[in-house]
C-alpha cells in the first residue's frame, strides 16, 4: 500500500523543458478562452526546440489532450502540487501569462523559490496588479488615471471615498473577474461592501477609485519584446463603462473614438509596457469622458480577448507572444499587418438559464461564462444598430 501511494509513473527526460500553467476549471471570470492560449504557446514551446509541459485539471479542455503537450500533468493548479513537479522535472522556466489571474496569481511563489518565469518578471506583473503601485506608476508617467486611494478597514474606506468623491468603485487586488467589485454612492454603501469584500478574502488590499460615469471604454491589447512595440488590436466596448469587459459586447477596431483619442491609448500602451518591462502579452484597460483618456486597469498577460483578436486577424499572435517571452523570436522577425473587411464584434455568453436564481443585472463584477465572435461588413448592419441603440439609451439614462 505505501509502496504504491509513493510510485511515480513520471520520468523526467533530460531535455530542456518549459512549463505552462493553465487555468484550471472553467468558471465565471475565467474560461475557456485562455486553453486557445495555451494550446498556441504549448505549439510554439515545441517549434522552439523544447519540451513542453503542461499542468492543468480540466479535461474539457485541448490543453489537456494527451497529445498536445510533450508531457501532462492532469493536477489542480495549486503550489501544493506544482511544487512537487517542479522538483521532479527541473524546468528552465515556467509560463503564467497564458493561463490568465488563477497562473498569474502562482508568480509569487515561484518568484520566492528562485524557480524562473518566462517573459514578464514577477516585480512587474506585481506592479500592475497591485493597483495602488500601479497608479503611482501612472502619475509618474503623466497619464490620467481615476483618482483613488487603498483601506484596510471600512472606516478607512469610507474616509477614502469621501476624499475621491462618488461614485466610487470598491475593488480588492490580484481577483478574477471582477470579484467582489461594487459601484457605490453613499457611506453605508462603503461600509457594507468593505464588510463583504473582507469576510470573503480577509487580508485583502481594498482600492478605491473614483468611478467615471457615462464614459465611453475601450481596451488594448500587444506585445512587447523589450525594445519593439505591437499594438495587436484596439476595441471599444459598445456598453458603458461599469460593465465589467468580460460581460460588454466589444467592436473591432473601434468604430466611434476619434483617431486622436486612438493614438493617445495606443501612446500610452507603449509608455506603460517600457516602464513595466513587460516581455510579453499586455491588456490595458481605458475609459474615455469628453476628449480625455484615462487608465483604468493594465493585466501583464494573455487577456480573454487575445484569442478573439487573433482569430478576427487571422494572425497567431499567441504563437508569436510566445516565442518573444521565451526570448527566441523579436517581434521584428514576423509580418504582422491587422486588417479586416469590416468589424469583429465579441459577443458574452451567458448561462443564466443553468443559474435560474442569479441576479441579471449587468455591473463590474463579471457573469458571463463565454464569448462568441460576429462579423459585420458595417456600421449599418441591423445586428449592430441595435447594440449601439440600447447603449444609448443606457447613456442617457
């Protein structure tokens, strides 16, 4: 019996190796979108001359298809049983930016342990996660941002928010989806939103921020390599800002922002990327109100809409991205031109009717479960005058 509890059927080889972490099951806030992630840089590992490793627990995924990666291992994605494959297979690096917040949020640890990231280092992805550095990274760089403030308690919070005057939006850092994100009005608001974030994650950092009301969003989405810069897609999400991106239907390339406010996002993706020190995938989120662009967030990884804009391309930059985390590629090595005969809309997928007792009502924290893509030839097409007339109306509202 103890002989069999301690066997290990795993041999390592002696090949040089790289592990990508998935994301385990597929949840609200997290799904299906970064297994095309890992599929692609499990693809482009192999293309480079390495063995590729994978370690997910989904078996509703092709990253887990026996014969995707070199070697599988079907373990939750935890420090408790990375730590162990770790030890075994002596990898010369370890990829979180695939495998969106659930790989990104085992960075720390690895950091710790001396154990090597590939691409972005873990000082970075910290800064961009934790929102309070990150902000002050912005005022640093002179781009706007919401004014905000961080609290450890709801007296605090509540202090915070009358200062950055409401609405305000409370958040807690290094979450998926969204969670536990409230738009708030008043004090007892604050106080019961503080009260719920702290008894579902006790100890948490809790960030307020000014929210921006009745503004337009949009996101970027590149890659950087260390020197070179590509933008891989520009959208604007046709709901308005406070609607969580996973959940807002997203046109691209945007359809109603003015090429000046493009250039500015696009200007200050790049400014942020350098002084970030990303080598790799980067998502920034922006809000738009009058004329004046404003940072919302920035994720130094794969974002869900990574895949939908490569698909809408047609161009395999998670291959690409891939390939300059490992340091075997710049980006000047590839033709990478977007275009596209018309608009790609990215449409949520909800499943509330698998949750009959969910509220609907649409905020900053994340409920849809999936995303479909819808091309259009048009700013005419009926599907898409109807998107952008309810958004309107919600606008003026």
């Amino acid at each position: 019996m103890n002989q069999a509890l301690n066997s290990n059927e795993s041999i390592p080889s002696k090949r040089k190796k790289i592990i990508v972490l998935g994301s385990g099951p597929n949840r609200i806030g997290q799904g299906i979108e970064f297994d095309y992630c890992c599929v692609h840089g499990l693809l482009a590992i192999k293309e480079c001359g390495f063995e590729a490793i994978m370690v997910n627990c989904n078996p509703e995924t092709v990253s887990t298809d026996f014969d995707m990666a070199d070697k599988l291992y079907f373990e939750p994605v935890f420090w408790e049983h990375l730590r162990e494959i770790i030890d075994l297979e002596q990898p010369d690096g370890i990829i979180v930016q695939l495998g969106g917040q659930t790989a990104l949020k085992l960075a720390k640890k690895l950091h710790e342990k001396g154990i090597p990231i590939v691409g972005t280092s873990f000082e970075s992805m910290d800064m961009a996660e934790d929102r309070g550095r990150f902000s002050d990274l912005l005022k640093e760089l002179n781009i706007p941002y919401p004014e905000y403030g961080t609290a450890e308690d709801a007296d605090e919070a509540v202090a915070v928010a009358n200062r950055v005057g409401y609405p305000v939006l409370v958040r807690p850092s290094y979450v998926i989806g969204g969670q536990r994100m409230r738009i708030v009005i008043n004090d007892e608001e604050v106080e019961k939103a503080v009260i719920s974030l702290l008894k579902h994650i006790p100890g948490n950092k809790i960030l307020i921020d000014h929210f921006l009301d009745r503004c337009q969003e949009a996101e970027v989405d590149a890659i950087f390599d260390g020197e070179n810069f590509h933008i891989m897609g520009v959208m604007e999400h046709i709901e308005p800002a406070g609607i969580h991106s996973g959940d807002s239907n997203a046109v691209l390339p945007a359809f109603n922002l003015t090429p000046l406010i493009v250039e500015t996002m696009q200007f200050y993706s790049e400014k942020i990327a350098r002084a970030l020190k990303i080598k790799g995938l980067i998502n920034i989120q922006f809000a738009i109100k009058g004329d004046k662009v404003y940072v919302i967030e920035a994720n130094p990884r794969a974002s869900r809409t990574t895949p939908f804009i490569a698909k809408a391309y047609q161009i395999p930059y998670l291959n690409i991205a891939t390939k300059v985390m490992l340091g075997e590629a710049k980006l000047t090595d590839f033709v990478m031109e977007n275009k596209l005969d018309g608009y790609a809309i990215k449409e949520p997928v909800f499943s509330f009717d698998k949750f009959p007792g969910v509220n609907k009502e649409l905020g900053p924290e994340m409920k849809s479960t999936g995303e479909a893509i819808r091309f259009i030839k048009d700013l005419r097409d009926p599907y898409f005058r109807t998107l952008y007339k309810e958004r309107s109306m919600n606008l003026s509202k």
